[in-house]
C-alpha cells in the first residue's frame, strides 16, 4: 500500500485526484481558471464536497471556458441558482464570472495567466519539507501577496487561504508529506 499525505482518506475521488492532480505542476490556463473556480467555492466547505460536484461545475460552467464564462447573462446566472448539482451561492457563482472577465484583463497584460501566476514562485514550484499535519500552513506570506494583488484587480473570494489551496492545488507549492509517495516525484 503506497503511503499518502495525512488528508487523504479511502475515497476512490480523493485517492485519484492525490494522486494525479494535486501538487503537480499546471502550467496551461484553462486548468489554472478551472481551479480557481473550483477553489473559490471551496472556500468553508470540505474539498471532497468540490470533488464529488466537480463534473457537475464542469457541465454547468461550459467546461469552465473562461471565454464563454465571461460573457454569461442574467438569464445564465441565474440558471446556475437553480442548478443543485453545483454550489448555489449567488456571490460566488457572480464571482466566478467576474473572475473569467478579470482572467482574460490579466491574460491580455501578461500574455498568459499562467505567466502571471508562476512569476510569483519564478517559474518552478517551491519545495517544502513537511513531515506531519502541523507544519503544513493554511497560508504564507507569499499567499497574503498573491490575495492581495489579485483583490486589487478586482478578483473575489481569493483570500490567502483559498490562494494558499490553489498554490498547493496547481503546483507553485509542492506540500506532499515527506512520506508521502509523491513527495519529489
């Protein structure tokens, strides 16, 4: 049995996202819009509630095409508050949309997103060295920086907890245990 990091239980849908998406690298914007989105709705509630909904938001969000996100209607927001497959709260379904606008503003000064975010950790992730639960933060400095500079744009529900989730989400920050299997891989 492979060891895993102390959050992982038994569920298939944890399982699988550990390990194979969590903590590795993600450089193409649309993954990095689609985990902003899924992150921001995370924000006081568990990530295997997100999971679980995650082909749900898929569906309801266009695939999470930014482009079409953006451009969403009355009529399109509020048949996203009707739809009880994803997380029906109106200030984070109007930020998501608000967000895809922002995304493509920061996409058109940098040239990607994803130049834009990395350049926060120069490109490659930062490798901590984690041995228990208690040393793994919530957020950092660095966090408290990306969260500010993106509240300045405009962006929502991007705190430094939630930016801190999307770090380790993406990749910027690798947090896989020291005994976890995926630690350095």
């Amino acid at each position: 049995m492979k060891n895993r990091c102390f959050w992982v239980n038994n569920d298939e849908l944890y399982i699988d996202y550990h390990d194979n998406e969590w903590g590795t690298p993600v450089y193409d914007d649309a993954t990095l819009f689609e985990f902003l989105v899924l992150e921001t709705f995370q924000a006081g509630l568990s990530w295997i509630t997100i999971l679980k909904k995650r082909e749900n938001f898929r569906k309801a969000f266009d695939n999470f095409d930014y482009k079409k996100i953006a451009n969403y209607s009355d009529v399109k927001y509020d048949a996203l508050l009707q739809d009880a497959g994803i997380i029906r709260n109106k200030l984070k379904v109007r930020s998501t949309i608000t967000n895809a606008q922002l995304f493509m503003e920061v996409q058109k000064e940098y040239g990607s997103f994803s130049k834009f975010i990395w350049s926060y950790v120069g490109g490659k992730p930062i490798i901590n060295k984690f041995n228990k639960r208690e040393e793994v933060p919530a957020t950092t400095e660095l966090s408290n920086k990306i969260s500010k500079d993106l509240k300045k744009l405009g962006f929502k529900f991007v705190g430094s907890t939630v930016m801190y989730a999307y770090m380790q989400a993406v990749g910027m920050v690798n947090d896989h245990t020291t005994d976890c299997f995926k630690y350095l891989t």
